[in-house]
C-alpha cells in the first residue's frame, strides 16, 4: 500500500470516474434493456431508461437459452476439476521432485498455453472422430488437456514457494512421496485451488473456438447459442442483450465474490506470480 | 528401496498429462504440418505429396493479404491502447486514494465475460446505421453534441478492424492495469522518496524511474497481448460475422476448412499462425525461466 496520500490528489476522481463510466456503458445497455417491455424496445431510445421493471426479454432469452446454459455447466464442472486435480500433480512432481529432464518437461508442457489452437484443430477433430468421442464429452476432454499447462504452472509455482524442509522433514520421518502430498501439501493447496478452479471455469464457460468446432446444436453451450443467436435476423437485440446477461451472469458472480483469486489467476497467465 | 518407488511413483503420476500434452499438442502440430504439405480437399482425409504449394498459394492470395493487412492494424491499436490505457489507470490506481480496490475491481471486470458477449453488446453500441436509425455509441455523440465522433466503426473501408480492436481493449485493458499495479507495488518506496526528495515531479518519478523499471512488465504485456491478437477470432465473429472486410487468418483458417473442406490450405494457415506466435512465445519462455532460476 501507497501510505503517502498528499491532499492535492482528489482530481484524480474526475479521469478514474469518467473510466468507471466507460467500463460501465456496455453493462448499462445490457442490463437496462433487459427490464424493459417489448413495447418500449427502439434502438431509439437505447440509452434511456425503462418505464418499469418488466421481464419479458429475459423469459424470452430463458426460454430460447436455458439447454445450452446446462449443457455449459455439464461440460464445465467435470473439465475445471479434472484439469485442476491433474495440474496440483504435475506440479507438485515438477517443483518437488526432480528428476533427470524435469527442467525440459516444464517449459515443454508451458508452450501448450500459448499455441493457437487452429494449428491442431483438423487433427483434433479427426482424433475425437475416430475415437468416436463427440460432443460434450468431447468439448470437456479438450477443456481438460488444453486446460494442463496452465493448472501445472500455477501449482508449480506455489509448491515451489514453500520450503525444501518441509519434505525433508516428512521424509526422515518416513512418508512417502504420495503421504508428503496427501497429508502435507493438499491441506495447505486451497487457495491455489480456487485460483485454479476460477481460471478453468471461466476458461472454459467464455470458450467459444473449441466449442464452435466440437459440438452440434443440441450440445451448443452458451456461447455458440448466444452467438447464434445474435447472428439470426429473427431475435431483437433487446432479447440478445437479455441473454447476453444470462450467459455472463456465471462468471460475473464468481468474479464478485472470489475477485482476489481471479486476479491472481491472472496474473499467472503471464507467467508472473 | 523406497526412493526408487518414490521415482517411480512421481513417474507414473506426471506421465498421464506429458503423454495428453505430447499428443495433443506436438503430434498434433506435426500431424498439422503433415495435412498442410498435402492436397487433401474434401470430406476424406488426402495425404498425397503437395510440396509447399498451399503456402505459396497463400503467400499469393489477396484474402491473406486483407488478413495480414487487418491483424498488423488490430495488433498495433489493441496492444497500443491496452498499454497505455493500463499504464494510466494502474499509475492512477497507485496514489492510495479512497476506493481504489473499487476501481481495480471495475476496470478489471470485463476480463470474466467472453469475447461473445462482448462481441453481441458492442455491435449494438457501434451500429453504424444513419439518420433516423441512429443508435448506439453515434445516438449518444449526437445526443451530447458531440457529432463529430460519429463514425461508421466497425463498417469502415480499411480501418473497420480497429473499431473491433477497441471493444478488445474494453475487455483487456484492465488485464495490463494489473500487471503494471502488481510491478507497482513491487518498487521499494523509497526510490520514490529519494527522487522526490531530489525534487523530482510526479510526472518525471514516472517516467523517467518507473516506467524504465517496469520495462519487464511492459515486455509481458506486449507479448502476451500481441500473441493474443495473432489468434483473435470470436470477438470478430460475434460482432461481425464472417466478413471479409474483417477477415484474420483465425476466420479464414475456420472458412476453409470447415465451410471450404480445404483442409491442406487450413492446416497451411494453421501452421503459419503457430510460427508468428512462436516467435513470440519460446524466447519469452526461456527468459521468464531463466530469470526465475537466477532469483
């Protein structure tokens, strides 16, 4: 923290408030357009807001919506909690047990981050086919393996913060590799879990490339409906704006209630932290 | 007896993922490669030789052009605007005013929603439309007098693909804030103090002290964000669909081979993308490990 506060600071508000209202503009649109009724819609009168609170916009994007929010969630769960339980692993071997070529395995796994993914697309989508393995299923697995270098460098990080001692200790008094992590390292990995848990949820909810590429329209989630959706001349923008708000609504609420950890996650994205 | 079981257990535990990630990654680069030297073009695979004919075709197509064109514009005004926008707001963010895990957290929002959501809003606040039509970010220019700002975004000849670079910076630019907050906070206050005890202006401690010794934040920020819009995509289609005026190689890589079932020249653009990001990335890799291992 800053402590030298000096008194002539306080135009500072003027630039950060005219920011906030900018960040804030499209959150607006969405969310007033949403509550009103369908005889108030006109791009007309877009910015102005409603005359009372109605709903139908958002029953109408429910309505249209909903399956693709479940098959979302059905893909999401199991993809962010297999690739994070696989990447505590990785990175605990990778920071606490060096082995001959675990330097080259580190940064071997690290380039998978970064790859664009249309540069194994066609063999992905030959794989899943010949393996017979296809939507959600198929999307979650992708999540999963795409999902590793990241949840590996994370746990890697924060395993190799803590100190050496720690195991040695736990080694003289003979646990085992599997005991030192179970016993000593799991109960103390929490808060890289829930940075971890946040980074692949909302990786995997906001995806749009593997999804696109991966599912058929009963398997869409949200964001190949949404898309869709918007693309269709028939929805109004009012009903898009209206499931525009249901398809962040997830991620919003995590971010509110766990926006330390997210930021964290963030942060090593960059490989920093 | 039991480090040899201890080997072989960290073995055994860590294999399951090189092996997901040697396969889906590099065999899957290499199998790539593979169908990019090859005239496959249909519904069934094709591996006969082509030589490196679906790169010098591309090389020679004026849509790869419109695409090289379009993502050097994106490139320069996203990662340009992300940078500077960040660095203003995170040097603001720095002065200990009240409200400032407020702000952060506001400007640090966007980040949690998909390119798709904010591709379906801001079509809609850069409807282009005219005269009575007038919506949107022009509806509100007009409505505050400020007509000259009224644009065609997105619609205009050449430079559209800056108006989609501009919602990308909506959604990034809080991401470079944090990074440059985070490399803030890390300078020891005193060299602050000593500057200004020197008698140094806000103005100069930040330029002249700071800014040269967040010079590694702004290497992440640029090759983070650069590699990012190598591969954007979804942002573009959710505003825009596919137009060739805002075609990147990410869009036409998707056209040809899923709408053209080109899949030699896919795989061809698919691989050229891999090396622009490469470029980038493994020398950013082996300095970030390497400075890592010195401290």
């Amino acid at each position: 923290m800053n402590i030298n506060l000096r008194p002539g600071r306080h135009w500072l508000y003027i630039p950060l408030i005219a920011m906030a209202i900018f960040y804030l503009l499209p959150m607006y649109v969405i969310i007033i357009t949403g509550f009103k009724s369908f005889a108030e819609i006109d791009l007309k009168t877009m910015w102005d807001l409603p005359k009372g609170i109605a709903l139908d916009n958002y029953i109408e994007a429910w309505t249209k919506l909903s399956p693709s929010l479940r098959n979302s969630f059905l893909m999401v769960i199991p993809a962010t909690l297999i690739s994070s339980a696989l990447g505590s692993l990785n990175g605990y071997v990778l920071a606490k047990w060096k082995f001959r070529g675990s330097d080259l395995i580190f940064p071997f796994i690290l380039f998978g981050m970064f790859i664009p993914y249309q540069s194994i697309m066609i063999p992905l989508v030959q794989f899943m086919n010949g393996a017979g393995i296809s939507g959600l299923p198929g999307l979650a697995l992708a999540h999963i393996i795409y999902g590793i270098p990241i949840t590996t460098l994370t746990f890697r990080n924060y395993y190799a913060s803590l100190p050496q001692e720690l195991l040695e200790a736990a080694k003289m008094d003979g646990a085992t590799m599997l005991g030192i992590y179970r016993y000593i390292l799991l109960p103390i990995s929490l808060p890289s879990f829930v940075v971890v848990l946040i980074w692949q949820f909302t990786s995997a909810w906001n995806d749009f490339l593997f999804a696109v590429i991966l599912t058929g329209n009963r398997e869409w989630p949200i964001t190949v409906a949404l898309n869709n959706m918007a693309g269709s001349q028939i929805i109004s923008w009012n009903v898009q704006m209206a499931g525009s708000l249901l398809a962040a609504l997830p991620t919003l609420l995590v971010y509110i209630l766990l926006g330390r950890y997210f930021l964290r996650g963030l942060l090593a994205g960059s490989l920093k932290g | 007896m039991s480090r040899d079981k201890d080997r072989f257990l960290n073995i055994l535990l860590i294999s399951p993922s090189i092996l997901a990630v040697l396969i889906f990654v590099y065999v899957f680069i290499g199998w790539s490669v593979r169908v990019s030297l090859s005239k496959w073009k249909g519904l069934t695979a094709d591996y006969t030789w082509n030589g490196i004919n679906n790169y010098l075709e591309l090389f020679k197509d004026p849509r790869f052009h419109v695409d090289i064109r379009n993502t050097v514009i994106f490139t320069g005004v996203f990662v340009f605007g992300s940078i500077i926008l960040g660095f203003i707001l995170a040097v603001m963010l720095d002065q200990g005013l009240k409200g400032e895990g407020f702000f952060r957290s506001l400007f640090l929002f966007p980040m949690a929603i998909s390119y798709i959501v904010t591709g379906v809003v801001w079509r809609w606040l850069m409807n282009p439309a005219a005269g009575s039509r007038t919506s949107g970010f022009n509806l509100l220019f007009t409505n505050v007098g400020l007509d000259s700002l009224v644009n065609q975004w997105h619609t205009t000849p050449t430079w559209g693909i800056a108006a989609i670079a501009l919602a990308a910076i909506w959604q990034m630019s809080g991401y470079t804030m944090a990074l440059y907050l985070a490399g803030l906070r890390a300078i020891p206050l005193e060299l602050k103090e000593a500057a200004r005890i020197d008698g140094a202006s806000e103005f100069q401690i930040y330029r002249r002290i700071m800014l040269p010794l967040l010079s590694p934040v702004t290497l992440s920020a640029l090759i983070i964000l650069g590699h990012m819009s190598l591969k954007v995509f979804d942002l573009i289609i959710a505003i825009a669909g596919k137009q060739l005026p805002l075609d990147v190689p990410a869009i036409y890589m998707w056209q040809v081979t899923f709408d053209g079932l080109f899949y030699g020249k896919g795989a061809a653009i698919g691989i050229l993308l891999l090396i622009s990001v490469a470029v980038l990335i493994i020398p950013y890799i082996r300095y970030t490990l390497k400075t890592e291992a010195q401290s």
